[in-house]
C-alpha cells in the first residue's frame, strides 16, 4: 500500500478559508497558480511548518491588494 502525504493540503485549505472570511476569495481564486509555486518554492528550500506555509502563503495573497 502506497501513501501520498500532500505537505499542501492543510496550509492550501486554510488560506482558502481565510481568504473567504476576509473577503479576498477572488483574490485567492486569481492568485492559486502562483501561490502554489510559491509554497513549492518554500518547501523546495527547507521549509516544512504547515504553520509556516500558511502564514507565508496568506502573506503572498494579500500581496499586491
């Protein structure tokens, strides 16, 4: 049996929910491909704090507003 851990899918589903409580849903929803190739960036270097990638990827969407 083959397990697949996605380092993503917790962090992913938290900025999502809080971009929609704070109103930047669209902002999320325009921004995802480039979010996610700045989480993998993140994780590419070392970085594995779910934490960490949440805080970092809220950071990035709300870049630019």
């Amino acid at each position: 049996m083959h397990t697949v851990i996605n380092i993503f899918e917790k962090p992913m589903e938290r900025i999502r929910k809080t971009c929609e409580l704070m109103g930047l849903g669209a902002d999320f929803d325009r921004k995802l491909p480039e979010l996610q190739t700045h989480l993998e960036g993140l994780v590419a270097e070392g970085e594995t704090s779910e934490e960490r990638l949440t805080v970092s990827g809220l950071t990035f969407v709300k870049q630019g507003r």
